[in-house]
C-alpha cells in the first residue's frame, strides 16, 4: 500500500473518530450537528512515490446544530 494512500486512510479515521465523539458526547436532548460523509474510503489506484494525489470528501451536516471546525 502506498504511503499517501495509507496516510489519507488514517486521516480520514482521525477525522471521523474525532467528529463522532463530539456528536455522541453531548445530551440527546439538545440540538446536535451529525456529521455526515457518504464515502468513507477511496480507491485512488495505481501512483508513484512523491506524486501529489487529492481527493475531495463532501462533508453534509444532517442534525440540528451548526458544524464547526476546530
């Protein structure tokens, strides 16, 4: 596995690991973000060590509260 591929992957895991537990930390009473991403992993094929690769995840708030970034 190629290393920008790996470390996409663990950002990605970091990403969403983070976001779910602000979510499922607060009281189900209260107005909450959810955060939502339709794709959760990519496949971004064959490409050479030191080539630049991106992707874009679309990101959807889908609760009741505003998402923010920290």
């Amino acid at each position: 596995m190629g290393s920008k591929r790996l470390t996409a992957i663990l950002l990605m895991a970091v990403l969403l690991t983070a976001l779910a537990s602000a979510a499922f930390g607060q009281d189900q009473k209260e107005k909450v973000p959810k955060f939502f991403v339709r794709k959760t992993s990519i496949e971004l094929g064959e490409f050479y060590e030191g080539e630049d690769i991106s992707y874009t995840f679309t990101v959807r708030n889908q609760g009741l509260a505003e998402l923010e970034r920290s």
